[in-house]
C-alpha cells in the first residue's frame, strides 16, 4: 500500500473536528518574548544591570578604604603604645643605675611618687577637645594636656635652643635630611609650645574636612582621610564623644603623618603636615610671632580645599603667602 493511501484511509477514519485544513504553529512563548521585547527595553534592563554593578563596586571599595583606616587607626594605637613604653624603660634605665650607684633600694611598683616640677620633662602628648562653636561648628581644639598646664610645671629651654625630631620624609619632600618637623624655637618658648602650635596650624587647615572624618553618631562618612591629623586625632576619642570631651593625642603622630604623607602622589600640592613642616624649614620661621602665626594660618585656610582624600593647598598659592607673612615687618 502506498504512503497518499494510508493518509487517505486515516483521515477517513478521523472525526473531522480533529482536521484543519489550514494547520497553524502552536504558539511559541519565547517567539512572544522575542516580539515584545524593544530594543529600548533591552536598553533599559542593560543600563540598570551596569548601574548595580557599578553601585557594587563602589560599595566594596568603600568598605575596602574603611577596612584599611581602621586598621591603620589599630596600628596607630598600638605604635604609640610601644612608643610610650620604650620611653618610660629609657628613663627608668638611669634612674635604676643611680640606685644602685648609691647603694639604695629600688622603691616598690606600687609605691606613689609625685614628681617635682624640676624634674616634669616636656610632654609627648596634645590634649584635644571636641567643641560646638558659632561659624565652622563642631571642631577640634588642641591645648596642653591639663595635668601639666602651668608656666612652672616644667622648664623652657634656653632662647634660640633647637628641638630636633628627625625624619627622613624630608628629604623625599626636598627639604633636606637633617632639618626638623619642629626646628627653631623662639625667644621664650618651649618644645611643648612648638608642638602645641603644630596641632594647631594642622588642624585650622584641615576643618573643611572635619565633617568627613566625624559625624554624630560618631561613623566615618568618607572614608579617604586615614592621614589627617584630625583623623589621627579622632582614633583616640572616647567613643560618641559629645562636645566638650577631652582626650590625649600623641605627639609622635605629627611624625608618623609626615612619614606617610612623603609616599602620596601629590604634584604643585602640599598637605597640611607638609605645610608646616616646610614652614618651620624656613630660615625667618624663627622671627614669626603668635599673632602673625594665627594671621597667616587663617588666610592658609581660606585655599585649602578637599576633593574627598583629605586637604590639600597648593604649593604655589602656599610659598606666596609664606612669602608675604615671613617679610612682614
């Protein structure tokens, strides 16, 4: 039998419900899909997919840079420990020798001793408080730590004397390696108060970005400014300190900011740190008064600006002005 027969004899055989003579596709979901689909809805869905991924990334870098700031505050924290420590065994060290030397018995640790303001040496710490002010608002005011406040409770080096911390940042910067971050004292004025105005001028330039660095609930708001001083500072703040909260800062972090700050990739910009470093290089530094010292920071500040990783001035705009204030008469 041959194959147009059999079909003959099938359909025959078939109700005729069953049989079209005009048989259509079934129809085909992803045919319907393909048809609905624009191409500005493909556009649509592409640029919400990038945008996710793009809003992804920037989430995880921005929990990287704040990974790596608390680990740099944590380490932070613990050099200044290590520093404190090594500094209190270079002085015990002697103290022990001259027992010994007189034949006198060292003291028992829990035993209290009041030092003589003789013997108080310059202090390694600034004490810094949280204020709320009119103008720039919440800011950070350094000061001398209020255990040793006083004129008598330690004495001034002699006029002209040179308080020396080396670096070797400097000479990365081109200031040479044997100048100091605080060099040449003035007439009547100690270490300390070099250090204090130190803080000071720092942080005067660095309150445009006090609001990155503290909020009030006490979270980082921009991560990127893990090598400001006022940064460095709000590492060893009591947590949720409200205005009006002192703490102690160690004066090595002025150092170790300086350290870091020499490996930035800054062309024509100085930082903060840098700044003063480079102001306290300059030979007239010693001839600057408080009151032309406060003047000249003031205008300083009015050029420094953030774009989102912590102040930066001009070095141009920064000799300029260095200029104009060491001439002054």
């Amino acid at each position: 039998m041959e194959d147009g027969d059999r079909k003959s004899i099938f359909r025959s055989l078939m109700p005729s419900k069953f049989i079209s003579s005009n048989p259509k596709k079934a129809p085909n979901d992803a045919d319907d899909k393909s048809k609905s689909t624009t191409p500005m809805d493909a556009y649509s869905r592409r640029r919400q997919q990038v945008k996710r991924a793009q809003m992804n990334h920037r989430h995880k870098k921005e929990n990287y840079v704040f990974a790596l700031e608390e680990e740099v505050k944590r380490l932070r924290q613990l050099v200044a420990q290590h520093q404190s420590l090594g500094d209190i065994q270079s002085e015990k060290q002697p103290l022990r020798e001259t027992l010994v030397a007189h034949e006198i018995a060292a003291p028992r640790p829990n035993v209290e001793h009041t030092p003589s303001a003789g013997l108080v040496s310059v202090p390694d710490f600034v004490q810094i408080s949280l204020l709320a002010g009119p103008g720039p608002g919440q800011h950070l005011e350094p000061s001398m730590p209020s255990s040793i406040q006083g004129p008598s409770t330690f004495p001034f080096p002699p006029p002209g004397k040179v308080h020396i911390v080396p670096t070797s940042a400097l000479a990365d910067l081109g200031y040479g390696s044997n100048e100091a971050l605080v060099s040449r004292t003035r007439t009547g004025e100690g270490a300390s108060d070099v250090n204090l105005e130190a803080f000071d001028f720092v942080m005067r330039l660095e309150q445009s970005c006090f609001a990155h660095v503290h909020t009030q609930d006490g979270s980082l708001e921009a991560p990127g400014h893990a090598l400001s001083l006022q940064s460095a500072s709000m590492a060893y703040a009591p947590p949720h300190c409200a205005p009006g909260t002192s703490w102690n800062v160690p004066v090595g972090e002025m150092q170790q900011l300086l350290d870091l700050s020499a490996m930035l990739p800054l062309t024509g910009e100085l930082t903060p740190i840098q700044a003063w470093s480079h102001l306290m290089s300059h030979a007239g530094s010693s001839r600057l008064t408080r009151e032309t010292l406060l003047k000249m920071t003031m205008r300083l500040s009015q050029e420094v600006r953030c774009y989102g990783f912590g102040a930066v001035i001009e070095e141009k705009v920064f000799r300029t002005v260095l200029d104009i204030f060491l001439h002054m008469d």
